[in-house]
C-alpha cells in the first residue's frame, strides 16, 4: 500500500503591487503636462547638489579669484539663480513656478580637486521645485566650465542629484546618506 502525499497546496503570491505610473504621459502614451490645479498650495523646498572635478593648478585659480574670466564663484552663482527660474522654458513639460526663495552655494575641496554646487529652491505652490533645484545646479557647474575650460578642458561634472524635499502630497524625502 503507498502512502499518499498531503495535497500540494499553492503558494499565496502577495498582492501585486501596481507598476508605477509615469504621470507626464497620458493613457495614450502621449506626452502632456500634468494637471496640478485640484492640489492644495502648499511651502515646498529642494535641495540638489552635484560636483566639478578638476586640475589641481584650475582648482587654485577658482579658490584665488584669479581666473581670468574673474570671479568664478561668484558668477556661477549668479548664472544657477537665474537658471531656477528659467526651469520651465528648458524643460518642456515643467510647470512654470512663482519662486520664493533660492539659495546656491559653493564649497571647494581641495582633497577631491572638485567644486560642489548645493542649490535650495523654494515655492509656495501646487508642485514641487526638484527640477529648479537640480538645474540650477546643473548651470552654475555648466558656468565653472565655462569659466575655467581655457585652462582645463578635462573637468567632469557628476553627482547631479536630489538630496530633499519638502512639503506637498507625498510629504518629505531624503536621499540616502545625506
């Protein structure tokens, strides 16, 4: 006589979790802009940060004010201001922004050869100012190039991210290790 085996049973498969959206398509697949207008205006803020790598001897020009275009720093600066509130006509489907408030700085680490650009951008509004945050700091290392690149063709521009955001619907968020 064989002995039977207990019933296989199924395993329960958790809930599918739904694919995420892309919400700058519509069902179509068609590219639009996104309906903010039912969103309550709320404060929300970003920061971004990203870095240029370059020559030690380019390095010392920027930290000494002697490059010769002149101060870089201060430049650059001005250049990823104005590129926040410029957002929405780079970017096609970014919603223009009433900015509040946008503070970039610069900080040189001479250990790494870089220049890191930190940008905070502010808005009292219906979506959030991640896009501003990240071009201005996009721009302001684009102007270091700019500034430095007839001395050091070579720099490179990496670390271009998010690091916070505050306020609206989905709350706030942090990248990792920041």
């Amino acid at each position: 006589m064989t002995k039977s085996l207990p019933p296989v049973q199924a395993a329960v498969e958790p809930a599918a979790t739904p694919a995420p959206v892309l919400s700058h398509f519509d069902p179509h697949g068609q590219a639009h802009m996104v309906d903010v207008s039912a969103k309550a205006e709320t404060h929300r803020i970003a920061r971004a940060s990203g870095t240029i790598r370059m020559q030690p001897a380019t390095l010392a020009l920027v930290r000494g004010g002697n490059a010769k275009k002149g101060d870089v720093i201060g430049i650059a600066r001005i250049a990823a201001i104005q590129a926040s509130k410029r957002t929405a006509e780079l970017v096609p489907l970014c919603h223009p922004l009433p900015i509040t408030r946008v503070a970039v700085e610069f900080e040189i680490d001479a250990a790494q050869n870089l220049v890191r650009c930190t940008a905070q951008v502010e808005t009292l509004g219906r979506t959030g100012v991640e896009m501003e945050a990240l071009t201005a700091v996009q721009v302001g290392l684009l102007t270091v190039y700019d500034m430095c690149k007839a001395v050091d063709r070579g720099m490179v521009m990496g670390d271009i991210r998010v690091l916070e955001k505050h306020g609206g619907k989905s709350g706030d968020w942090a990248a990792g290790g920041t």
